[in-house]
C-alpha cells in the first residue's frame, strides 16, 4: 500500500533522484534548489514523499516562499518536480501526493505545468490564470517562418504606439545592486502589487546570482541622482535574450518602456529576444518595440486553502498576479538544462541552434 513518509535525506534523496534520471544534472542542483532557497534555509525542507514497501514512488518538491496576497505579507509554496513512477502511474498516487500537498500550506502555486498535470490540478481545486504570454521578436530570421512573424511584428508596432520611455542612466552588470539598494527599492514599490512573490535582496540573490549553472546579467536603472528605480534580469546565451523578471514600479508605463529600450540597446546584436509575462504594461511596451504576443499560453495554477480563505478568495486566488518567466522553477530548471547541454554536445560551427517559442 502506497503511504506518504516524512523526508529522511539520507534515505530518500537518491531514490528521488533515481525518479528524476532523465534529468542529468538533477543532482547538482538539489542543494541549490531545494535547500539553500531562503524560505527553506528559515521553514526548512519539507516535500512530499510517496512510499510503498521502502521503495519511493512518487514525489513533490515544495520551495517556501515570501509573497504578497492581496498587497499583505503572507507566506506561501512553490509546487515543483512532481513525479509519479513510470509503473505506479495511473493508480491515484499522484492524487494522494496532492491531497498530502494540501496540508503543508494555505497557498500552493505551480508554474509551467503539464497538461496532465492540470487535469489533476483542476480536479482537486487549483485555479488558472489566463495573464500570463509570451511575446517575443526576431532580428535576425533564419527560416521563412521567421520571416513571417517579422510581418506580424511590424504590424504589432504600427498598432501599438510608443509611451515615451523615462529618461533613466542604464547600467548592464553581471552583479546584482548592492542588497541596500535593492531592498530600498522593494520597499518602495510592494505597495502597489496584488499579488507576487517578494523580490527582495535574499531572494534576487539566491534564485540568480547563486545559480550554478546559468549565467545572469542585470539592467539597472538609475535617475540622474544615482537612486535605483528599477532592475531587470537577463539571461543572454545563443543570440537569444531572454527578460526573465522585474524589480519596479507596479505601475510605471515610461519606465518599463525604458528598461525594453535598455535591454534592446544592450544586446543589440541578439538574433532574438522573449519574456514571459502577465504584466499589461510589460506587455504593451514590448509590443510598441515590435514584439509579437505569442498563442501559447504557460501554464499557471493556484491553490488557496477553503478553510482559511473565503469562498470569493479561493475562486480567485489566480487573479491580479505580478509573474514573471523566472518564478518558480521553470527559468531554472530551463537554463540548467540548457548551459548542462552546451556543455557536453558538439557545436556545429561554433553556433547554436534558436528555440522556437
């Protein structure tokens, strides 16, 4: 009889690992992603883990975390790396797993799920948000495709006037702002968001900074008198350039507009560039630069708890979110992969091959 077990490290992180050996560099990045994570290093670690006769099969990977819920400190948890064995699949383990999910927090989000998965999710009470889309432009076009979808950028620009960006003085570094300034900023600006994970020095310094794989840099934007306004995160590998989240302003069109124009000036040979986002005004800067807004819509699902939230609360619990490409692990997971496959395979001619979005 399947049972959900405390975690013992020691016992179950290798036959976890073994769930997980599609995934090479899984291993490598389990201290970092589980353990050295700030809301692990003060609540500690604490997954769910599915056993049957000392064998594991199945597991759900948490990572705690500071958030804001409708503009007030509240804790919460990422759901990560879910995984039912391949011969134990179809047997409600992975429902046990959810309801045993359900007791370790009030608020569970997951990001980047797959289908299957939201099939589940949807079952069990989680609710989607329909924010969140990718937009992206092409530069350089490899492929008729490509081609094609300059078309739509033109067209995207001609009917998405330009706000005027602020005059702001960018800086590109591959450091973050010092934590002071940083957390000035986040103090200065949670106010105005609903609901999103809280961008602090701790934070921003773990999730890219200490990642060790991929490699970030950092836009900031500083006025004339050298107070920080607003920080983006990019990862730039392959000619691609990735906007993987924001530290600012919630409402602050002009200088959103002008960390695009930054990041767009920055890396101005890139063959491509992509965010992921369900902030409007994110969104309307970058297609006034030309960005298309892609159909694909990623994938995220919230959990609030019926006993500690009202009825009109858990209904919409996936509402009024700030996400970006970089929360929960998707990004990490994402560019693990990515600098793990660069390093082992052959390059053809020294290049890279472009991902579609």
């Amino acid at each position: 009889m399947v049972e959900i077990k405390p975690y013992e490290d020691a016992r179950h992180r290798e036959q976890v690992l073994s769930l997980f050996s599609d995934v090479a560099f899984k291993s490598d990045i389990w201290n970092y992603q589980f353990l050295e994570n700030p809301g692990a290093s003060e609540y500690g670690f604490n997954p769910v883990i599915a056993e049957e006769y000392g064998r594991v099969v199945g597991f759900n990977g948490v990572v705690p975390v500071s958030i804001l819920w409708s503009g007030q400190p509240a804790r919460a948890m990422w759901s990560c790396d879910f995984k039912v064995a391949e011969d134990y699949r179809g047997q409600g383990v992975g429902r046990l797993i959810k309801e045993e999910l359900a007791r370790r927090s009030s608020l569970f989000m997951s990001f980047g799920i797959s289908p299957v998965a939201a099939i589940v999710l949807k079952k069990m009470g989680w609710h989607s948000s329909n924010d969140l889309h990718f937009l992206r432009k092409i530069k350089k076009p490899r492929t008729g495709r490509d081609c094609a979808l300059m078309i739509l950028q033109l067209a995207t620009q001609l009917f998405n006037p330009t706000v005027r960006p602020a005059v702001m003085v960018p800086s590109i570094s591959s450091c973050l702002p010092p934590g002071e300034d940083i957390d000035q900023l986040w103090s200065s600006v949670a106010k105005g968001y609903g609901k999103t994970v809280v961008r602090d020095a701790s934070y921003l310094k773990w999730r890219y900074q200490q990642h060790p794989f991929a490699s970030y840099q950092f836009v900031s934007l500083r006025d004339s008198n050298g107070q920080l306004q607003a920080l983006g995160v990019v990862r730039a590998e392959c000619n691609q350039v990735r906007w993987v989240d924001y530290l600012g302003p919630a409402q602050g069109p002009a200088l959103k507009g002008a960390m695009v124009k930054a990041i767009l000036s920055g890396w101005a040979d890139a063959a491509s560039y992509s965010v992921m986002t369900s902030d409007r005004e994110i969104k309307q800067a970058m297609k006034a630069y030309g960005f298309y807004q892609g159909r694909e819509q990623p994938r995220f699902y919230v959990w609030a708890s019926p006993e500690q939230f009202s009825s009109q609360d858990c209904e919409h619990c996936a509402s009024d979110w700030f996400v970006m490409g970089g929360d929960s692990d998707g990004e990490l997971l994402q560019s693990a992969r990515e600098t793990w496959n660069e390093r082992i395979k052959d390059k053809e001619d020294g290049e890279c091959r472009l991902k579609n979005l």
